[in-house]
C-alpha cells in the first residue's frame, strides 16, 4: 500500500477509491499513430487500475482539424473533459476553453515537470499552466552511421560548411544525402516545415532575440533570416535532397530502409528508428548556422488539458495528477519517449544523446518555433516554406508573406512583454 502511494501522487494519499458509480471521461488526441498515441493508451490503461471508479474513453481526433474540432465542442459544451493540447501560444489562444492547474494539481507535484514556463500566461510558470506536460520533445536530425561511414564521414556536420560538404561526399557516393517528406505526423498530409525552420532561426538569433521576431523587432525579412533560407534552399538545388519534397509520404520508411544518410524529425519517432535501425541510428543537431550550432530545440511541446465545460473536473485533476508519477515517467519511457519529469531517465540511447547535447554538451535549450510564433503567422508560413525548399518560390517572397501576416495582427498579438519573464 505504501508503494502504491508513493507511485499514485497526492491525490491518492487518502486510500484506495470509494465503491460509489463509475464516472466515465472523454480524452480526445491527435497524435495519429505516433508514439505518443502508445503512451496515453498506457497511462490511460494504468490510471483506470489505481482508480476502479473512474473510466477515460480515449477518441482520436484527425489532426488537420483537431483545433477547430476542440474549439466548436467547447463553445458547444460538448467536448471532451480532457484533450491533448499543444504548449506556447497554442494553449495561450485556448486559455478561455481551459482550466489552470495552479490550485487544482498540488503544486509539490507541479514542481516535478520541466518547462511549465511554456504552459503559463505571460509564459510566467508562477501564475500557473494550462498543460500538463505528456514528455519531454525534439525537433532533431536523425543520420545513418553505416552510411556516413561508407561515405568517409567520421563526425556529424556543425555547420552550413561542413554539411555541404559532407552531403557532396555522400552522393558522391551513390547516396542521398537527405530526404523529406510529411512523415508518419497526423497534423497534415504535407511536408511540415517548422522543424527546419526553428533551426534556422536559431542559427540566425540568440534566444533572447527571438522575442523580436514576435514583436517585429527584427523583420520577418531581415537579410539574417532572407540568407538563411537561401542556404537551406541551396540543398534541394544541389541535389541534397529528394526532388519530391512536397509530396513524398515515405520518407520515413525511405530513411529506416537506408535510402538516405539522414532526416530532421522529431522524438515521438525515436522508438521507431532504435526498433527498425538499432545502433545504426544515431541524432544530430541540423547544423543550420555559419558557425557552430550551439543551440537545440528541447521543449514539452504537448500533453493534456482540462476542458472547462467538463463536469468532472475533480476527476480530471485526478489524472492529470497521475501523471507527475514515477509510474506515468516508467510508461513514458517505455513507449520510448522522454519523460518530461524532473530527475527521470530516458532508457532509449537516441533520446539520451538528444540530453546530453544540452546536459553535456551545454547547447542552449530553444523552443519549438512553430508553438513560440502567432498562429497566424505559422499558417501564412506553412503555405510558403516548403515550396521555398522546393525551389518554386523565393525565400523573400516568402518571408514577405509571413511579414505581411504580421502587420495585420492586432495589436494585442504583437506584444513580446510575455517573453519578459
């Protein structure tokens, strides 16, 4: 008993569960097939057994539309009592749908999650969270060892320079340097160009200048952000890259299957490598930067939320709780994600070598770009990047776009005083 409790959190110290009526709860996620998917199925499967009276339906929800799908529920009061919610300014644009966890998760269990920052208003941890983070992610470069090896290549890139070159030797040697794709990602059927992007612009600007791209203190067009996607064009145009950039949906097979050296995804397909590729997987920070990359994307980029229109808010808390645990962290782990619990392991050797590169190697933690940015501006980038990599259209042209979306903001959304703190 006392094990158990340990393992089950605050919200489980007063002893086992009461025989009153089963309460069932719905916990929509968009997480398609990915790992993530695993992990909230177990954590589900787990929290039922500590708590006989309580049942959680879990329903996937496609993930091109899960947005507007939790929104029009919420505004109907037939939505979910838990859902799956990105961080940044993603919970910040639904913060009106959502319930804070300041006060209703004990905040000892709180203090164990990393990165809440990113889950609060004015992105201040004290004043609370809307998430309750689900892991630990990377946006990070997958590579091939035996393919780097039969190429001469004896260590990853670090920058613009020494990944050209290192991509010329590779096809000099019959192989493809690169491949993208949309991957196995359920949020569009598209290739996806925020983890490229978040790279290139921490090889443009320090993390305390980011905040300019939000307020526009730096441009959207400015000549460091114009070269850096000229240089990431520079690789589709060489032949670096899969010609099909906008419309392969198998470059993740293509990569497990040694069709080319490396790609940029992101941790929830970790496990997917290690099982299919084992020790000939390794990760790489995308080296998108003139001099050394010294930055990598580290952040609790989703978990879950309380709907407000639940009628089981207790209960929700409840599990929310769980998840502070190191039973939850165990089960994280074991579907091969980080857990994003203060002190925990990653068994997953890849994962780990995606920790070390800021416990060890001391690379500056960044968030993702894609949950950091105005909505709006994200969408007006996703219709113009990929084709910037594609060759079809100019990185001016582009960055204009997303520059033109930035002034017809309203004021309130241009306002970087949340990154104060």
């Amino acid at each position: 008993m006392a094990a158990t409790l340990v393992l089950a959190g605050t919200f489980y110290a007063s002893g086992p569960a009461s025989a009153s009526a089963t309460t069932t709860l719905t916990l929509w996620q968009n997480y398609g097939t990915e790992q993530n998917a695993v992990a909230t199925t177990n954590l589900v499967k787990a929290f039922e057994k500590l708590n006989p009276t309580i049942k959680i339906n879990v329903v996937a929800q496609p993930g091109t539309s899960y947005f507007q799908l939790l929104q029009s529920s919420a505004i109907s009061g037939k939505g979910p009592d838990l859902a799956v919610m990105w961080t940044g300014v993603y919970d910040l644009k639904y913060a009106s749908n959502l319930v804070n966890l300041k006060g209703n998760v004990p905040a000892a269990d709180l203090s164990k999650m990393e990165g809440l920052q990113w889950e609060a208003p004015n992105f201040n941890a004290s004043k609370g969270a809307y998430v309750l983070p689900l892991e630990t992610q990377f946006y990070i470069g997958f590579y091939n060892k035996k393919l780097f090896a039969k190429a001469g290549i004896k260590s990853v890139p670090t920058d613009w320079a020494q990944l050209l070159a290192d991509c010329k030797l590779l096809k000099k040697s019959g192989i493809q340097p690169i491949v993208y794709g949309n991957g196995g990602q359920a949020i569009s059927t598209a290739f996806y160009p925020w983890y490229d992007m978040s790279y290139l612009m921490i090889g443009a600007h320090s993390l305390t200048s980011w905040k300019g791209l939000y307020d526009g203190s730096i441009p959207w067009t400015s000549s460091a952000n114009v070269t850096q996607l000229k240089n990431w064009a520079a690789l589709q145009k060489a032949g670096y890259t899969n010609p099909d950039v906008l419309t392969n949906t198998a470059n993740i097979t293509q990569f497990e299957k040694g069709k080319a050296a490396m790609m940029v995804d992101g941790t929830w397909d970790t496990a997917q490598y290690t099982k299919t590729m084992g020790t000939n997987v390794a990760a790489f920070v995308p080296p998108y930067s003139v001099t050394p990359i010294n930055g990598v994307v580290e952040y609790p980029g989703d978990g879950f939320s309380v709907m407000k229109s639940s009628k089981y808010q207790k209960d929700d808390f409840k599990f929310l709780d769980f998840l502070t645990t190191v039973q939850a962290g165990n089960i994280i782990n074991a579907a091969g994600l980080i857990p994003d619990i203060a002190g925990m392991k990653t068994t997953n050797p890849v994962n780990q070598e995606m920790l070390n590169f800021v416990a060890v190697q001391h690379m500056t933690p960044y968030p993702m770009m894609d949950n950091y940015v105005q909505v709006n501006i994200g969408n007006a980038a996703d219709s113009e990047l990929p084709s910037v990599l594609a060759g079809q259209t100019t990185p001016l042209a582009a960055l204009q776009n997303m520059a033109t979306a930035w002034k017809q903001l309203p004021a309130s959304l241009k306002s970087s005083t949340k990154f104060s703190g």
